[in-house]
C-alpha cells in the first residue's frame, strides 16, 4: 500500500520521489534490522552465540564453540585455492591410498579436490598447478585422514604437460 501511495505521488508530483527514496531506505533500514534480530535469535536458540545488552545499551555478542565449529566448517567449505599471477612452472600432485573401508573419507577427498580445482590424473592422483599444500593439510585434518594416506608432491615437469597447461589456460 505504502508503495503504490508513493507511486502515485510520483506520477502526479514529480519532485515526490525523492521524498520516496527516504521512505524506502527508512523500510529498508526496518527491514534490515529485523533481519538481523531474527538472524541473532536464531543463533543463540541453535547455541552458536550468546549474547546480553551492556548496562549502557551496547549489544555485546560472545561466539560459543559450537559456533566456532561451524565458523570453521563454513571457511572449510569455502576454501578456495590463490591464483598467483604469475605461474612457478610447478605441479602440486596429490596421491592417495584410502582403505576400501573407508570408501566415503576417499569420496569426501576426491570430492573436495575436485572443488578446489584438481585435475584427475587417474583414480586416486589429483595435480594442481597453484600452491595448496596448506589447503591439503586442512583437509587432511578436517577429514582426520592419517598422513601415512596422503602423498604431496611437489614436481616440475610430467608426460601430459600440454594437455595440463591447456586445462588450467597457463602460458607455460
């Protein structure tokens, strides 16, 4: 209703939408705020934070470790690999013997290497052009994959060096 108001003065009143414009930030600025309150009251009912208002007004909000776990989960799940701008002309190879017992840890890896960007060389053998051996770690301790599963490798040069430099569009 409110809009369709503002709509109409406009049209009748041209310089009336500037009054508009103040209107819809104050809702937007409304709207915002619910938003936020409704975000805050969700997190301490899940208890990710806890929060009290200061004896002076300030709004003071502590995270609990449950929601540093899931901080850390997000960053996990967002995890990106740099792009420097200029290519070192070294592969980064991952290789990986996971017991068929643990078949979904082998799938979780694979998966998240083929986020990251890793091209599969073969079943268990991911290369990267880009420094990652802190990212593998991570992901070796997120998973709490043995380091005696995971091979990183650092190597210059391989039998399909042109059809790699294609896919990651390098200019070896």
């Amino acid at each position: 209703m409110v809009f369709t108001a503002m709509v109409g003065a406009v049209l009748v009143a041209p310089n009336a939408a500037q009054l508009g414009d103040k209107a819809l930030s104050f809702l937007d600025k409304r709207g915002r705020r619910l938003k936020t309150e409704k975000a805050l009251t969700y997190m301490k009912r899940k208890n990710l934070i806890s929060y009290d208002i200061t004896p002076n007004g300030e709004l003071s909000i502590r995270i609990t470790q449950k929601g540093k776990q899931r901080a850390s989960r997000t960053k996990f799940a967002d995890m990106e690999l740099k792009r420097p701008k200029k290519w070192d002309k070294q592969w980064r190879l991952v290789t990986f013997d996971i017991p068929e017992k643990q078949r979904r840890l082998r799938n979780q890896l694979s998966s998240k290497l083929k986020l990251l960007g890793f091209y599969q060389l073969q079943r268990n053998i991911w290369i990267h052009p880009y420094p990652c051996e802190l990212e593998i770690e991570v992901i070796k301790q997120v998973f709490g994959i043995p380091d005696s599963y995971v091979v990183f490798a650092k190597i210059s040069s391989l039998n399909r060096q042109k059809t790699l430099t294609q896919h990651f569009n390098l200019h070896a």
